[in-house]
C-alpha cells in the first residue's frame, strides 16, 4: 500500500520551507524503501523551486543527492537487501529499452528519463526529492555506497560528484601527454567545483582553479590543486592562453565563453556542466582557431555513478560540508546563492523526528 513520510516542501516558488506528509507510492516488485539518513541541498533544487528553470510542479519536496539505508525490498528484487547502504542521485527511472539506456546513458534516454523530483513517474504522479524521511525508487537507480563513506559526505556525490567525475573522465584528465600530466582548469570552486578539483588531482592531472579572486586559494591546493589563478586581475586571459588542455567549467552565470576558450591549447575541451539561466554568447571563430571543443555533460549513467563512488572511496574523496536541521533550509538557500556555504550543504533527516507536521 502506498504509504506517507515527512518532508520539506515548498507551495510555490516565494512560500517559506514547510513539514508536510507526502504520499510515497505502493512499492512495486523491483523497488527498494530506502529510509533517508542525509540530503544535499543541490543548486538545481534552488533553481527548480524558485521556477528559474521552468514552471515547477507544486506542491514540491526536492532533492536529488539522497544517502540512507534499504528498509525494504520488493519480491523480484535480488542485487538488494535490507540494510544496505545506497544512494539516489538525479533520476529514478527509464525506459530501459532505448539504445542509450542499453549501453549505459540512462541520463540520455530517448524516452526522456524520469527525475527524482518535479518530473512525472511511470504512474502519472509527479516524483518528490530527497528531502524527506524514506524514498521508493526502482532497484535499477539504486548506487551502492562503500563503507569508507559516511552518509552526509556521499550523499553530494550522487550529483556534484557524478557531475564532474563523468565529463573528466570522458574528456582524458587522467591521460597524459608525452608522459605530462594533463593540464586541467577548473572554473569556479563551488559545490560543483570543489569536487571536480578532488576528481581530477585523484587522477593524476595537473589542477589550476580559476576564481574571480584567489580569497579560496589555499582551499584550493588543499583540495589538490597545484595553483588558482583570479580571472579579474589585468592581463589574466593574455598570461595564461592556450595553457589548458580541458577546462570544466561549473559556473552557473554569464560568463565571457570566447575568453576562457582562449586558454585552452589546441584541440583542447571545455566541457560545461554549470547551466545559467540566460543564455551565453559564442563566437564560432573561439573554436575554429585551434579546433577546439566545446561540450555538455549531464550527470552519467548509473553504472559510471557507482564507477564514482567506488573511486572516490578508494580515493579518499568525500563532499566538503555543513550539515544543517530541515528548519535551517531557506537560510541556507540564501546563503548558497550568496557564496557563503564551502561548500555543501547536507539536511540531516534525523530532524523530521521531532518536526510537528503544517
């Protein structure tokens, strides 16, 4: 039977965070319950409620970077038991049929995958996020996560993390050339960008952050990057072009595209994974000259997710954090647009205990 928990949810896009009851469907056979030890609070929860990417479906509980515990397994259930330590990240279902699911994209399925909140499931219903005390998610959008990790650490990694691990994989910072290490920017240390900085150093590649200022600079060599450079001091763009051989860019505002191309070397990659509201400016010639590329990334796949999180554990890798009561959310909210939080934030669930219900 379909079954109730508490969560956060907003009723519009202005509407403080309120405790509600949310109705968690009927598990089907190949689902798992899990009970929810910890959720982080993502930039794309903020612009999905705030409506900065579309009309959100209210009333709304987001979150999509999910840790916690099986609590409950359906009869053809068998890769999960009760106990088992897992996660959810960005979706909760697919088609499964098309050739991206087949091979492994299930971000990519030409069906449209299914989001783990604002997105409508496979019984019509519209998904509810992570912000809340248990989730039913199908046993095949289901990560393990390794002993080595705590729960509010790798809950960020089921988004930040998988964000940045796919596009620096896919694009070679782990590669060197003629025996270097690859050159590797990374533009902005945020949620997105301080992650990326700890992927790309774990594979071996040589880290420069990229900031407006260098007020971050020794977090960022602590993270492992050699050196950060601040992009408004006079003759940056003219100092460092064609330095790079792959920048990630995680910033998620308007930024001059056809400047930060013309640090990277020939033939070399910009793979963004920051999406801005408004629309960015590029002149075709920023990627002619030098035959350079520019690319997308969106998330990965479940297989390249549990990829990550089995190297970050190796790695020693984990998601910078506060944690922070389901009372503190709107603050919070506040403060990330704002910069002030280093550089996640993660709702501890154990505070719905005492929550009284709106």
């Amino acid at each position: 039977m379909p079954f109730t928990v508490k969560a956060l949810q907003k009723t519009g896009p202005d509407q403080p965070f309120q405790v509600a009851t949310i109705e968690r469907r009927d598990p089907r056979a190949d689902d798992v319950v899990i009970d929810i030890k910890a959720a982080g609070i993502c930039h794309s929860d903020i612009h999905t409620i705030r409506n900065e990417w579309g009309e959100a479906h209210f009333p709304l509980t987001v979150g999509h970077e999910i840790a916690g515990v099986v609590s409950a397994v359906g009869d053809s259930v068998t890769d999960w038991k009760i106990g088992d330590r897992v996660g959810v990240g960005c979706m909760v279902d697919s088609c499964g049929r098309c050739e991206q699911c087949r091979q492994g994209d299930e971000q990519n399925c030409l069906e449209g995958n299914v989001g783990t909140y604002n997105a409508t499931d496979v019984d019509g219903s519209i998904t509810q996020g992570g912000y809340s005390e248990k989730v039913v998610v199908n046993e095949r959008f289901v990560c393990r996560i390794p002993d080595g990790l705590d729960f509010d650490v790798a809950a960020p990694l089921l988004c930040a993390g998988i964000t940045t691990y796919s596009p620096l994989a896919r694009w070679g910072a782990a590669e060197t050339k003629d025996g270097a290490p690859k050159k590797v920017a990374v533009l902005g240390l945020g949620g997105l960008g301080h992650m990326g900085v700890q992927i790309a150093a774990a594979m071996g590649a040589d880290v420069t952050v990229l900031s407006r200022s260098r007020k971050k600079e020794q977090l960022a060599i602590d993270l492992g990057a050699r050196q950060m450079l601040a992009t408004t001091e006079d003759g940056f763009y003219a100092d460092h072009r064609g330095e790079f051989d792959l920048i990630l860019n995680t910033i998620s505002a308007d930024i001059p595209v056809d400047k930060y191309l013309g640090l990277l070397k020939p033939r070399g990659v910009m793979a963004v994974v920051g999406l801005p509201p408004e629309a960015q400016s590029l002149g075709f010639g920023s990627l002619i000259g030098g035959g350079k590329v520019l690319a997308g990334s969106n998330i990965g796949g479940i297989a390249e997710t549990q990829e990550m999180l089995d190297f970050c554990a190796e790695h020693g890798i984990a998601a910078q954090i506060e944690t922070i009561g389901i009372d503190e959310a709107d603050a919070t909210y506040d403060r990330v647009v704002a910069g002030e939080v280093f550089f996640r934030a993660v709702i501890d669930t154990a505070t719905f205990e005492d929550a009284e219900v709106a």
